[in-house]
C-alpha cells in the first residue's frame, strides 16, 4: 500500500518538470485583479484600487479607461474582475465586478456593463448587487464567466459571514448565474422555491476567486481558498451543495476543526490542499505556445507563491506542475493572449506572459 500511494503522489504533482520563466511587460503600483483581451489585442485589466487601463503589449503603453463607478477599495475589495463581451466588436460591451459601497461603512459584491467608446465607459448599468451588504471587507468572489446563451456566471463569496453560504435566501457563498441584463437565468435551480433567490446555481462556498468554463465541453470548473488549509478545486453542478462550512478540509486559524471533512447532501471536492496555496484564479488555456497544455487548467495562487498546472481527465486530476515558484509572486489573474501566451498579473502589480525555454 505505501508504494502504491508514493507512486500516486509522485504521478500526481510533479514540481518543476517544465523550465518556465515569467516575462515581465509591465510593473505597476496596485494589485492587478482581473485581464480580458480586446479585440484589437490590448490587455484590458483591472487594478483592485479602483483603475481600469488598456495596455498594448507591443509598446508597453496603456491608458486609463475613465467612467467607472466609486469603488469600496478596503482590504480585499475594490475594482475586481473585468471581462470582455464575446461579441464587443458589435455591442462594445465590457463587464466588471466591484466592491460597492453601501452606507457609511457597509459594501457589497456588484457586477456593472457598459460600452467601452474610445478610452471612456459609456450607458454604465449595474446588474447586480449582493444581498445582503456588510461591514465586513473581505471574501467579495467576483470572477465572471461567459454562458454560451447570453448569460454569464458570477462568483460571491461568504463575506465572513460563514453561515450565509447555505442560506438560499442570501446571495453570500453562491455561484450565481444571470442573464446578460442582471436578471436571473430561466434555468436557475431555486426558481420557485420560497424565500430563495433565484440567481443561486450553486451554494456552500467560502471564497471562490477562480472560475472558468472548459472550452470544449463548456463545464463549469471553480477554485476557492479555504481558511486554514482546505483550498478546494470543485466541479460544479446545478444546484449542488459544496459545503461550506459545514463540510471542509480546512480549520479554524488556531487549529479546531470547522465542520466534517465529508457530509451527507455536500459534494466533495475534486482536489483540495492542505497546507493552503490560495487559488486566486483558474483558466483553462486555449494557446499552443506550449506543447501539450492546450486544455490543461492553470491556477494563479497567492501564499502558494506559484502557477500550477492541472491536467484533467474528465472530473478527475491526473497531474498537477508548479511553475514560478521561484520567484515568490502572489499570483492574481490569467488569461490566454492571442498570440498564445498565457498572460498572468500578481499582487505586485506585474504583468507578463509566460515562456517556456
């Protein structure tokens, strides 16, 4: 039994297998939260502080995009994701979460549109804002993913309220899932269910700052930071019940357990860590810069200071890489470039690409 499980481990994560280095384009002063690409090719990214700017990567120069709305920048909020529209050529939309504020003290998780004309947001709509605000500002989600169908997914997380995450009467610790106009979408589970809101699609999640859908079969793949330990990878389901915090690997930060580490009407994860690595962000790169990754699941992580690569066979995790862990970066947000690079933003307020050698 103990040289079947060595050999599961040493299959199962490989550390340094690819020599890989980070190409730095730019250094910045905020944290660098969410990027999308434009059609033109400029990298449309968020800083956390409350900018927005589209960088050409050719000549390093980006300019500030003007017309967003007051964000609540303290501790972990801020200006979040952003995403561009799969059809921006013809309706110039773009996407962004943020940290709004409400009251004197108070902010919640918020999702906004609006036309990018020129170097200006323009005929902004909020689509969104989370129930219930807090004065609590940490654990606000806030990726965005695109349906296929005019819809898109929203990340919230529990906003340190832990027990919120599975109470369907309140957005906190929930995948929810919209139309394009803030609206719920028709296929959302709790429809019909009293006292629900019926954006949820999926609930028990702590704080889920990596989504994405596989570009082939269009699953829906989430990455959410425990507290101490329990960092999980989940393949979601509508309607499902990740457990939080009910069921988790994580503990309490001076060390008692939280709940169960599996529980009845929960669904288990299908990787998890312990210790943390903080899973920032997930994407599933569509490139072919890099031989044999095409489809592999990549994860931007904060205290695990590193990349990690996943390959995935259908719901299970067969190899895992870490990259970059050299240089000791918290990792923030990804995206496949349209030359076929992947693009990643830290905490540092870096962007660069990364090249394999």
């Amino acid at each position: 039994m103990k040289v079947l499980l060595l050999c599961y481990l040493f299959l199962s994560v490989t550390a340094h297998a690819a020599k890989s280095r980070f190409e730095e384009i730019l250094k910045g002063d905020d944290v660098v939260w969410g990027m999308d690409f434009l059609p033109d090719g400029r990298l449309l990214y968020s800083e956390r502080g409350g900018k927005l700017f589209a960088l050409d990567l050719a000549t390093k120069k980006r300019v500030e995009i003007k017309g967003l709305p007051k964000v609540y920048a303290m501790g972990q909020g801020g200006l979040l994701d952003v995403r561009v529209h799969p059809q921006h050529k013809t309706n110039r939309l773009v996407f962004f979460s943020y940290a709004e504020p409400v009251g004197e003290d108070e902010s919640t998780t918020a999702v906004m549109r609006a036309e990018l004309v020129g170097q200006e947001l323009k005929n902004g709509k909020k689509i969104f804002e989370g129930a219930a605000a807090n004065d609590n500002d940490i654990h606000y989600g806030s990726r965005i993913v695109f349906g296929d169908k005019g819809d898109l997914f929203v990340t919230m997380g529990d906003r340190d309220e832990r027990e919120k995450a599975q109470d369907l009467s309140r957005h906190q610790g929930k995948i929810l899932h919209l139309k394009e106009d803030g609206t719920a979408a028709s296929d959302n589970p709790f429809i019909g269910r009293e006292g629900a809101r019926t954006e949820i699609w999926s609930l028990g999640h702590r704080s889920p700052q990596g989504l994405d859908r596989h570009p082939v079969t269009g699953d829906l793949w989430e990455v959410e930071m425990g507290p101490r330990g329990g960092d999980e990878l989940n393949f979601i389901k509508r309607g499902a019940n990740y457990g939080w915090p009910l069921a988790t690997y994580g503990r309490e930060y001076w060390g008692p357990r939280i709940g169960q580490e599996t529980r009845a009407g929960t669904v288990l994860p299908v990787a998890h860590w312990v210790p943390s690595i903080s899973p920032s962000a997930a994407h599933f790169y569509t490139g072919d810069k890099y031989p044999g990754w095409k489809h592999h699941l990549f994860l931007a992580t904060m205290s695990g200071n590193h990349l990690r690569r996943l390959q995935l066979e259908g719901e299970r995790v067969t190899q895992q890489e870490v990259l970059l862990e050299d240089l000791e970066y918290r990792w923030r947000c990804l995206r496949t470039g349209p030359d076929g690079f992947l693009y990643l933003g830290t905490d540092e307020g870096r962007i660069g690409r990364l090249v394999l050698e």
